[in-house]
C-alpha cells in the first residue's frame, strides 16, 4: 500500500525529496494507516479544489485495500520548514565576528 501512495504522491508535488510516508498497520484490526508529510508549498497541490485531490488519492488506496480485505486511513502532514531568513544568517555573521 505504502508504495501505491508514494508512487501516486511523488507524481504529484513540487518537491518530491521533501516526500516522506509512513506506514503503520495494526494486523488484529487488518488497519493500515499511512502518514504522508510533504512541504507546505505542496500541501494544496496535494488537497485540491475543494478536496477533491486527496479524497480521489483516499478512495484510490481504499478500493486497493478492498481487494486485500483490509482497511486504510491517510492522512497529510506539513513538514517543518527549517529554512533560516537571509536577515538572520547576516545576524549569526556579525555575532561571530
């Protein structure tokens, strides 16, 4: 399932180096939950007009996980951005001198 989703998602964003999927499967309940976090700049790309982008990538894993009697909830998280302001590396410039 793990790789569906990533085959799918990568073909999708922007930044496909900043994709990263988790899998978590609880196999007494046959549940498989997968944990897409990807760059903010993504995230709308990801959702769609109205949602429509990631309830179509929902119901895609969902009929898959179907056929393999099983059960699939995906859900997206922002990466953090770790990206420091031109200001601020000046800043950390000057204190060190």
């Amino acid at each position: 399932m793990k790789q569906f989703v990533d085959f799918v998602v990568s073909n999708l964003v922007g930044y496909p180096n900043d994709l990263e999927i988790e899998e978590v499967k609880d196999k007494e309940s046959n549940l498989t939950q997968i944990n897409i976090s990807l760059n903010p700049k993504d995230m709308g790309r990801i959702i769609g007009k109205n949602g429509r982008t990631i309830k179509a990538i929902r119901n895609l894993a969902k009929i898959k996980a179907i056929k393999n009697k099983q059960r699939v909830i995906i859900t997206l998280k922002e990466k953090a951005e770790e990206v420091t302001s031109k200001q601020e590396t000046e800043e950390q410039k000057k204190e060190e001198q």
